[in-house]
C-alpha cells in the first residue's frame, strides 16, 4: 500500500529540495548591493503613499470574504455538470434548489448593503 505513495513522496521531496536549494543557491551567489531604491516599497510604478500600516475599512474584508463565499459555493456547480446525465431529473432539482438558496444569499447581502463600497 504505501508502494502506491513513493511516487509522490519522492516528488513532493524533490520539490521541496529544488525550492530550498533555489533560496540557498541565490542567496550565496547573488549579489548584495542594497540601495535607497532597492529598499523602497514598490507600488506599481508609482511612489508610495501613505503608511504600510494603515487600517483599512471593515468593506473590504466583508467583501472579500463574500467572494470566496460565493465563489467556493460555484466550485459545487462542477462535479455537477460532470455527472448531470448520471443524475436524472433528481440532480436537476438538486441543483436548481442549491442555486435558488445561493441566490436568495445573493440578494440578502445585496439588501443589506455589504457589497457597497461607501
């Protein structure tokens, strides 16, 4: 039984080596010359504004979170579309149930007002 799992053990192994070894090797070859524009924070071209430590507002969590929400609640839409003809007319309803309560979630959030950015 644990014959069956070498193969990935040595892969995961291997990974974990070449990661490693990629950090190490770069670091004792590379070259170190920092400077005042090495060290900045980069920000997409444009100069930093502000502080890194900064508190942002509560909707930015709230509609982040929300998204993974709804977002792993469509990853269930797959398995189903795989089996659809396997499941009949039970998996049709199933599934018409499932998006009707995600959709109801939808519209609940909505009306509360969590996905507003102001």
């Amino acid at each position: 039984m644990l014959g069956a799992y070498l193969p990935i053990l040595v892969l995961v192994v291997i990974a974990c080596l070449f990661g490693l070894g990629s950090v190490v090797f770069s670091s004792l070859i590379g070259q170190k010359k920092p400077s005042q524009v090495k060290l900045a924070p980069y920000e997409c071209g444009c100069e930093p504004v502000g502080s890194a430590r900064e508190r942002f507002s509560i909707k930015f969590y709230m509609v982040a979170m929300l998204f993974i929400l709804f977002d792993i609640e469509a990853v269930f839409l797959y398995p189903w579309a795989v089996l659809f003809k396997r499941l009949g007319m039970f998996g049709l309803v199933e599934m018409g149930l499932f998006i009707v309560i995600l959709f109801v979630g939808y519209i609940y959030v909505w009306k509360k007002g969590a996905l507003e950015w102001e």
